[in-house]
C-alpha cells in the first residue's frame, strides 16, 4: 500500500485544519471499509488519513421523539440498530444499516462513510433522502447544512469544498403515521452491490387511507443517488392504491438514467425501479 | 523508510507494544510483527472474513482496519481462545463436527462464531447463517460449520 501519514483528531476545528493544510491528498478515515480498500488498490492517491472516531461530535448518537436524530458522520451501523427507538422511528434506514457487508464490516462501517464516499449504489444514501436528513457540514469558515439530495455530485464526488467534512447528519422526527422502507435487487442474498436500490417513506392521514405525503429515492440507476421528486409529489393527497402506487413507480422509471455492467443491463435495472419502488411504497405503508 | 510510530495495545489479554507503519494493517501488524499467524490473509479487502478479529468486543476484519488504529484498544485473536490444556468449545465443535478442510478459513469462522455466542449465546440457525455471511469457506460447503457453531451455543449455554 501507498505510504501515508496518519493522525487521531480530536476535535472538529483539528480535522478542518489538516483538511485545508493537506488540500486534496488528505482524506477523512471513518470506519475505513471503503477508504482502506481503495488505497489499498490504488484507486485513490492518499498521503494522510485523518482519523475522525476520537472526536465528540462524530460520535453523537442521540435520538429525541421532539428533536430527531443526531447521527454523528463516524457511528457504526451496529450501534445504530442496537437502539430500538431509532429502528422503530426510521425503520429504512434500518433496513440499510443491517444489509452493509457483513457483521464484521457493520462493526466498522458507518452511515457517514456511506455518504462521503458517494457510491452512486450505496445503500444507506436513499434511505438518508426519503427521510430528509441533513448533512451537518464545518470548514474553514464554520459550519453549514445541507439537504442529502444535494451532497454527492458524481460518483465518489461530493458537495464538500476544500477543509470541508462532514460532521452529523440530522434526521427530522418522523410525523404520525408515517414510515420507510428500503429494499436492494442484488443477485445474493447478502454480501453484494445493489443493481438497483429504492427507498420510500410515506405520511398517511389518521384513518389511513389518504397519502398525506411520500418521498422515493433510488440507487445504483444515475451517477448519484437520485432523489424522484415528481414520484414522490404525484402521489400527495391520494388514496392508498395499486394504481397510486403504480404511477409513482412509472414516474420513478422516467427519471432512471442506468448505464449496463456487470451487475445487469439498463434495461433490467429499469424494469426494477418500477418493482422496487411499488414495494418500497407498499413496504413503508404496511409498517404504519 | 517510512516513519514508524509506537503503539501499545491489548492482544489477547496482554499489553503489547510494537512499531508499525501508518499503512500497515493490523493483519499485517499481527502477522509480520507479532508473529501471530493465526488470522489470515484471503482476499485483503474485507469479502472473505479469513482475517477476522475481534476489536473492543467487536468483530472486524483485521485487514480492513490500521494497526496504528489500536492504539489504547483491546484485539482479541484466535490464538487467545485456547487454555493450555485445554481447547475453546467453539475449537471442539468445529473438530467433532468435521467443520473443516484445508482450515485456511476457520480462524476467522471461528472468531466470527466467537463474537456471535459472546452477544446470542443462543442463536437459531438463521441467525448463524447471516451472522457469518461474511466469512467464506472454499472447502466445506458450510453445513458443517453451522452445525459445529450450533453445537458450540448448546455447549457453551447449556
Ligand atoms: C466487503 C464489503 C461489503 C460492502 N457492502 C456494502 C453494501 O452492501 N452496501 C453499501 O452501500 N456499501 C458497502 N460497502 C462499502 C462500505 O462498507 C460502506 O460504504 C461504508 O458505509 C463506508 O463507511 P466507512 O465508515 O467505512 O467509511 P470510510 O471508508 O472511512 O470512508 C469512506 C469515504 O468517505 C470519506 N469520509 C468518511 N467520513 C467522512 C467525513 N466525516 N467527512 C468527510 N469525508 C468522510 C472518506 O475519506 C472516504 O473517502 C462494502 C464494503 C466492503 C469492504
Ligand atoms: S483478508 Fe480480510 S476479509 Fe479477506
Ligand atoms: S476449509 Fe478450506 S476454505 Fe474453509
């Protein structure tokens, strides 16, 4: 492996000025389970790995019924799942954290990482849109936030300006009646990429018949995740329906740009936005 | 040469000291350092779980994590489960069961089902069957190693 210098940060304004010293060859290390590899394989030029895990901030894992949650950038997936509020309050982000890797990558990787590294297929990314996160971002001239749907760029490529990191993500309290669910197609029953993802949390009203409101996100189908905002809108104020359902999912195939690989064609990725996006919208529906 | 920085750490109960390279993993740390061979190396980019560790309580692949990382930290590894006279049911289990072939693979299916037991002491078979997704045998087919893993919680709970 390349050479690289390495140093624990303990506070935010530390990591942001190695950030901006170290210009494009320094990188954040969260749980490194995408960050060691792609050294490893020369897919990424690295000469300091910042260690973010010793500082507070990146840590918090604190979820309030009022506030919502406060996910630190560098919290394993496991401790995520282990807290039952959390599971019960944002189960598609749930159902992502529990399908990264394997146990022993859940025991490193975390929802931040999955985010900075800005794999157009990364699972936990849809989740992050439907349920209207916020990227909690410092840098040299403070903090700022920002909406998930507008943090990756590109593959591999993010909102972040230079000494920028990322330090939390807030996840707004979920409304009454309302949940998420989130769903992959991968050949495997565990242990692989996503041909396609799709998420979707959706908002019924108290007799749960209407849809007050649904957001869909999608994965693995464009350079970045995609946020499938008219989907999402057409089906405000509907009934719960098949043919609701189905519109949205027509709507979410429309703005699905796939490329073919080695993981499927374009064609067959179309054809599963269409299904993963009715099951998402069912999924989240049978959860409320 | 690349500058080396001092750790000091836990293994298997007992504080250790060494001099490791930023980019040195902790497999490598292990191995080449510490000469403890037991963890090994199978695809170095966390699929195949031969280089299993467990880190603080939790079960990591030690290729995928950087020796200078543990600094402070506790790293048990399969070389810690025996007493001297005495093999880790996990160990009998996977020996009665016939759970192994080549055996390149065990010391990571074995830690793996080490962390599992440590958090479920009683696991159903699903349960063992995601628990060590992560962990790849070439040899056995698997059937073994689940029933040894189930074994070991009967022995190891009962
Ligand atoms: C065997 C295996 C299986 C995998 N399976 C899946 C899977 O099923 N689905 C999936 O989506 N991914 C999968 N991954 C990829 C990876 O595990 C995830 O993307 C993981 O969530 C990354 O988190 P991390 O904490 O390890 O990130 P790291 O590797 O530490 O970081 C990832 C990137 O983000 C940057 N970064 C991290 N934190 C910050 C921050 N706070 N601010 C700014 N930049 C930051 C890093 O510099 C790096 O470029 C898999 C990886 C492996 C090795
Ligand atoms: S060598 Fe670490 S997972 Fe394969
Ligand atoms: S026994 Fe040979 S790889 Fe598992």
């Amino acid at each position: 492996m390349q050479d690289f210098s390495y140093v624990s940060a303990q506070t935010v304004s530390e990591a942001v000025s190695l950030l901006d010293e170290n210009g494009e060859k320094a990188r954040i290390l969260a749980g490194g389970t995408d960050l060691i590899v792609q050294v490893r394989e020369a897919r990424r030029d690295v000469g300091l790995m910042i260690d973010v895990k010793s500082i507070p901030e990146v840590n918090v894992l604190d979820y309030d019924d009022d506030a919502g949650l406060t996910l630190g950038a560098a919290v394993e997936c496991y401790k995520i799942y282990a807290v039952d509020a959390i599971c019960n309050a944002y189960p598609g982000l749930i159902d992502a954290t529990k399908i990264i890797g394997g146990t022993a990558i859940q025991g490193r990787a975390g929802v931040g990482g999955n985010l900075c590294n800005a794999s157009p297929a990364a699972d936990c990314i849809p989740p992050l849109i439907v349920l209207g996160a916020t990227c909690v971002i410092a840098g040299p001239n403070g903090e700022r936030e920002l909406p998930v749907e507008h943090f990756c760029t590109g593959p591999g490529q993010t909102a972040l300006e230079k000494g920028e990191m990322l330090v939390s993500l807030k996840i707004p309290a979920p409304a009454s009646n309302s949940s998420s669910f989130y769903l992959r197609f991968i050949p495997r029953n565990e242990m692989d990429i996503a041909v396609v993802g799709a998420g979707a949390s959706v908002t019924l009203d108290a007799a749960k018949q209407t849809i007050v409101s649904a957001r869909i996100a999608l994965a693995a189908v464009a350079p970045t995740p995609l946020f499938a905002e008219e989907a999402s809108e057409l089906l405000a104020g509907r009934e719960v329906s098949d043919a609701a359902i189905d519109e949205a999912a027509q709507a979410a195939q429309a703005i699905a740009r796939p490329i073919s690989d080695m993981r499927g064609t374009a064609e067959q990725r179309t054809h599963l936005v269409g299904v993963l996006t009715r099951r998402a919208l069912n999924g989240a529906i049978q959860r409320i | 040469m690349a500058r080396k920085s001092h750790v000091q750490t836990t293994i298997n109960g007992e504080t250790v000291e060494f001099l490791c390279e930023s980019r040195q993993s902790l497999l490598e740390v292990l191995r080449d350092e510490l000469y403890l061979t037991g963890a090994k190396e199978g695809c170095n980019n966390g699929n195949c779980g031969a280089c299993s560790v467990i880190l603080d309580g939790r079960l990591v692949n030690s290729c995928l994590v950087l020796g200078v990382e543990t600094e402070g930290r506790s790293v048990e590894t399969i070389e810690g489960l025996a007493e001297p006279d005495k093999l880790h049911p996990i160990q009998d289990a996977f020996l009665e069961n016939a759970a192994l072939q080549c055996g390149i693979c065990t010391p990571g299916f074995i830690m793996s089902a080490k962390a599992l037991l440590d958090s479920n002491p009683n696991p159903t078979e699903h349960e063992i069957r995601y628990w060590l997704a992560g962990n790849l045998c070439r040899c056995t087919g698997y059937d073994k190693i689940v029933k040894a893993v189930m074994d070991a919680a009967q022995e190891t709970s009962a």
